[in-house]
C-alpha cells in the first residue's frame, strides 16, 4: 500500500472590483498596449474593503463544499502568502477560527511567493504520505495591490488579488505512475538572487511591509528555464514525458514566459492553461485559482494529468505533478 495525496475539492475567490488597462492608464504613463503586448494582462482584480483572509476564506470555503467536507473534517491548514493581514499570526491560523476547525489542527504560513502554493502542496503532501494528517487545506491568497506602488508604472500594471485553495485528502496507490494523486514534487531556492524581486521594506529593515520592487529583465531570464525545470523534474520523477500530460498551469506572471514554456516543453498552446490575461500575476494565488476556474468550468477533469510549475521572488521554483 502506498499513500498519496488526492485533490479532492479546489476553489477559489476573487475581489470584485476589476481594473482594465485603460484605467491604469489613467493613474500612471501607460496604455493599453503595452501593457497588453508585453504581459498578456488586460484586466486584474482588486481588493476594496477585503482582507486576504476573506480572500482565502471564501477559496476555502469554495473547496471544501466541492470537497463535501466541514471545516471539522480538515488536520491541517497551509496559507502561501506575501500579504498576510498581520505581521503575525498566521493567516491559516484566521482561517482556522473562522471556518471553526477542529482545536489543536496545526496552520501555518508559507512565505515562497510565486512559488507558494507548490511550496504549500509539497508540505501536505508530505505530512499526508508520513501519515501526520489525512486532509488537508492548502490555500494561497494575496493582496497584492497593497505593496504595490501605485506610481510606478514599471510594477503596478503587473498585479492583481485573489485566492485559489485545494483540500488533498490521504489515498491509497499501488506507487505506480498509475496513481491518483500527487505524484511527484520539487521545489528549489537560490537566494543569491534575493535582491532581483522583493519588497524595497520589511519588519526588521523599514518598520513597514514596503512596496514590490523588480528588475523585471532578470526575473524575465530567469523565470524560464527555472519553470522549464520545474516542469520537467517532476514529470522524470513520476515517469513521464512531459508531452504525455493533459494540462501544464504554470506560475501566471507573463503571457511571453508561459508561452516560452510550453514550447521549451513542446506543448502545444492548447494544453497550457492561460488566466494571466485576466488575473494578472496573483503571485501564489496564481497557480490554485487557474487550477480551480478550470476544474469548476469542466476544462480540466478528474481523471487528467497535470503539471504545476512556479518560480518567484527569492528565487524560488518548483512543480509537482498530480493525477486529479
Ligand atoms: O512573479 C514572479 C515572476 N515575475 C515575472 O516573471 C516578471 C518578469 N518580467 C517581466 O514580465 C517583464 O520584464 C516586464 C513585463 C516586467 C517588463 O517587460 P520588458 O519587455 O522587460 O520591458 P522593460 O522593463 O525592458 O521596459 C521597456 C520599456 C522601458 O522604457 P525605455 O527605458 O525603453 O524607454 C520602460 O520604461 O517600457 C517601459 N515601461 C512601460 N511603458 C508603458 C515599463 N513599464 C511600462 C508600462 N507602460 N507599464
């Protein structure tokens, strides 16, 4: 017997607020094509009066009802975040309250960015297959806007708030390529490009969260072979070729990076799923909302194979590969 991890239920929530190119256009020195041409964003969503945690709670909510679950049924709760609502606690350990789980269900936040929810995926996955918890919640959710510097048209054109969530629950496989569920995970960090992609402020250093600064051209570089890695790892890992799979939801940050991808892959355009046109780059929520708005319109099924890769700030990168 050999103990996977089934995703069993996803969901996801979005502000409602939604903020065109044309409108960005008239707070900062931009315009609809460019913006358009060299990021594939046309429309993002935007917090109002919502914390990140009512994002990720109502994406929790969401899987779970998909999941047939109550908040009772989960033994562990994992928020990918770089926007919590409070420098500490944990935004997993608000979730917690609010959906009233079980007293004593450890939650925790995972700060990996970008890379977050496949960080958060490969934390579950792993206390599933040790046996530590059955089910479990893995949420990422931010907002964004919120360290964005609404002045800086070199970064506020490129983000967006959200949440997507998945529960995994423990199941049994024969260890085969075969199996449902997670199939195989990696995930990476190389720190000597800590300074490429961060907030210009934080806790220890500025007393504030501060606001997202980026060399855009370098993230841009190294975004491509690193979700190229990430890709096709765990395909080798799991014992597949990467063309053999369904779907590739990579991080959604750049239409010109995803489409690299895919044909660094040779995928065809079909199988790579694309939300950055209307998402944004939604950081770790990019990867579980594209999941979830694919699962919830039929576009992915039960049944297909496939591949999450993400790279962000840090750096870091990683996939994992799932049978749904
Ligand atoms: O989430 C983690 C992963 N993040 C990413 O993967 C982001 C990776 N980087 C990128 O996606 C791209 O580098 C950007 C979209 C950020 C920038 O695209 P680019 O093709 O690398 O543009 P650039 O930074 O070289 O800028 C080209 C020009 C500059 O003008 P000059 O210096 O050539 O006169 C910019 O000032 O475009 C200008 N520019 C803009 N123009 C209109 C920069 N932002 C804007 C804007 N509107 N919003």
């Amino acid at each position: 017997m050999h103990i996977r991890s089934e995703l069993i239920g996803w969901g996801h929530y979005l502000p409602k607020k939604v903020v065109t190119n044309d409108d960005l256009s008239k707070i900062v020195d931009t315009n609809d094509e460019w913006i358009s041409t060299r990021t594939g964003i046309k429309t993002r969503h935007i917090v109002e009066d919502e914390l990140t945690s009512d994002l990720a709670y109502n994406a929790a909510k969401m899987a779970l009802d998909r999941a047939g679950l109550s908040a009772e049924d989960l033994d562990l709760i994992i928020v990918s975040s770089v926007t919590p609502d409070n420098t500490t606690p944990s935004v997993a350990t608000k979730i917690a309250g609010r959906l009233g789980v079980k007293v004593g269900t450890p939650a925790f936040d995972i700060l990996a960015a970008c890379s977050g929810f496949v960080y958060g995926l490969v934390q579950a996955d792993n206390m599933i297959r040790l046996g530590q918890v059955k089910t479990a919640l893995v949420i990422g959710a931010e907002s964004l806007s919120k360290i964005v510097d609404w002045t800086d048209r070199n970064t506020c054109v490129l983000f967006g708030d959200g949440a997507g969530a998945a529960v995994l629950r423990a199941c049994e496989g024969d260890g085969s390529k075969n199996d449902k569920g997670i199939l195989a995970t990696k995930i990476y960090a190389d720190g000597t490009h800590y300074d490429y992609l961060k907030t210009n402020g934080g806790v220890s250093s500025t007393k504030t969260a501060g606001f997202v600064s980026m060399d855009g051209k370098e993230v841009f570089k190294f975004a491509i072979p690193a979700l190229t890695q990430g890709a096709e790892v765990v395909a080798e890992m799991a014992g597949y070729k990467v063309s053999e799979i369904d779907w590739l939801i990579p991080h959604q940050a750049n239409i010109r990076i995803i489409s690299n991808v895919g044909e660094k892959l040779g995928l065809p355009e079909e199988k790579v799923i694309v939300a950055v046109d209307h998402h944004g780059n939604t950081s770790a929520a990019s990867i579980p909302l594209a999941l979830s708005e694919n699962l919830e319109s039929g576009k992915i099924k039960k049944g297909d194979l496939v591949i999450l890769t993400a790279m962000g700030a840090g750096f870091t990168w990683g996939g994992a590969i799932i049978r749904l």
